[in-house]
C-alpha cells in the first residue's frame, strides 16, 4: 500500500497524492490522504482477499455490472477490465463519485459510466451521513452504524479530526435507472449500499428481477425492520437460487452479511 509516485501525471497537477498498484494491472490514485485507511480496506478485501470471485460468479467479457454503492470505484476498477465489451454502471450518490471518476479517467476505462445518484423507493431526494474519515460507512439518515463500527468511526475521527457530513442528494428507483441506461439484462448487480438494499428491494417492481442474472448483495440489520430473511424471501420469490454467508464477527458485531443469488433461468 506504499505510494509508489507522489507527483501527479502531466496535465493533472494537484490530484491525487497516491498511486497504488492494483493486481489486476491498474492503479488506484488517491486524492486524498483521509481516504488512505478506507482505500487499504477495500484493496485488501477485493483484491487480495477476492471478495468478489465467487463460484459460479464470474464476469464474462460481454457482461453488463450495475454497481450500487460504487463508492471511490475500487469495485468498478476490479470489474471493468473483466467486461471489455460490456460496460459497468457505477451509482454512487456522494461527493466520492469525484474519486471513482478521476479513476476511471486516469486509468481510461472506456466501459465504464458513472452515475451520481441514491438508488431508493419513489422519493426524489434521499439524506446522508458521510465520515470523511472512513467514507465508506457512508449511510441514510435514520440508519445508525453497528456499535462496533462506531467505534472504529470515533477513532478515526481521533486521527483525522473531521466530522461527520450530512449532504441531501438526488434519488430514483432501480427500475427508473435501468430504463433510462437501456439496460434490458444486468447480467451482475452488485449491492452494498449501508442499508439502503431493503429499500430497493421493496421499491423494485417483479417483472423488473427477470433481467438480473445474478445479485451480489452485502446485507446490513440496522434498524428492527432490517433482516436479511426478507431479502432472501424477495430474491427466491424472483425465482433466484440465493446463498446467505454471515461470518461470525461480521454478523454478530459489525451487523453484516453476504447474499448471493443466481437466477434459475441461466
């Protein structure tokens, strides 16, 4: 995770500070030192850890990602060399869009279209609490972070010293998004949107899942009307097989979980 330059490239003066290599053959070039802890994590997770390289799975290089919670694109910078001749959708509704974008630029991802927005019900604008510290726990207003999480948050503060934000930003519904990219197959939605997949979920009219081939889901129990059963219940009734993976500390502590679900039809 060392900086390998500290000078951005011609024409791009005053950028990014860091330029990570990714082991996909990309980089990664972060605007800023604040985003260092969480870049680390996500690095870590999907691409030494694999996150995303789950059987039966894979990207084919056709295929269509929509990435709900695109964050500063790391999944997208996994994703994008994957489908050459299919394209990523990458929605992300905070300011950090700034940074997946200037990645995709400067690592001239040709297949990839960023979208600033929230993906949620029938609401035409949708509240935020964003950590500038750790900006990935990124949330709705209403939902809280688990209790451990909250700690982690603190610390960081402690480090960086920043508070959080709270930020109003544009909202539509999946369907909408999906209609307006003419995307009549998503052959991989990936979701990880701090709660915000319970929403979507219920919002989603039926005859919109028979175009997703397949979901990868993290799931968050937040709130008492957030249990990932009903994600479950939603997707089987789709007429998708799901697989549900909650490791221990993940579930228990942090409030997490894994979905993954493949639809009968392929």
């Amino acid at each position: 995770m060392s900086p390998l330059a500290s000078q951005p490239p011609a024409g791009q003066p005053e950028q990014w500070i860091a330029k990570i290599p990714l082991s996909n053959g990309l980089s990664f070039y972060l605007p800023s030192q604040t985003m260092h802890g969480a870049a680390r994590f996500l690095i870590t997770e999907i691409f030494r850890k694999h996150r995303y390289a789950h059987p039966g799975f894979e990207l084919r290089p056709t295929d269509t990602v929509v990435d709900v919670g695109a964050n500063m694109g790391l999944f997208t910078l996994w994703a994008a060399p994957q489908v050459p001749q299919g394209c990523v959708l990458a929605i992300e509704p905070t300011n950090v869009i700034d940074c997946l974008k200037m990645n995709v630029r400067l690592n001239s991802l040709l297949n990839v279209i960023p979208l600033k927005t929230a993906v949620g019900g029938v609401q035409q604008s949708m509240g935020f609490v964003e950590y500038p510290g750790f900006n990935i726990v990124t949330h709705q207003v209403g939902i809280r972070p688990a209790l451990v999480t909250r700690l982690l948050i603190c610390l960081l503060y402690r480090r960086y010293r920043q508070e959080p934000v709270r930020a109003t930003v544009a909202c539509e519904p999946l369907a909408k998004i999906l209609d307006e990219a003419h995307l009549d197959v998503v052959n991989l939605l990936k979701m990880d949107c701090e709660g915000g997949e319970y929403e979507i979920f219920r919002s989603l009219p039926q005859e919109y899942w028979h175009r997703i081939e397949r979901v990868a889901l993290e799931f968050h129990e937040l709130r008492k009307d957030q249990r990932h059963s009903e994600l479950v219940h939603c997707l089987k009734k789709a007429g998708f097989e799901v697989e549900v993976r909650r490791r221990l500390f993940d579930y228990y502590f942090l409030r997490y979980g894994e979905i993954w679900a493949r639809s009968r039809r392929l």
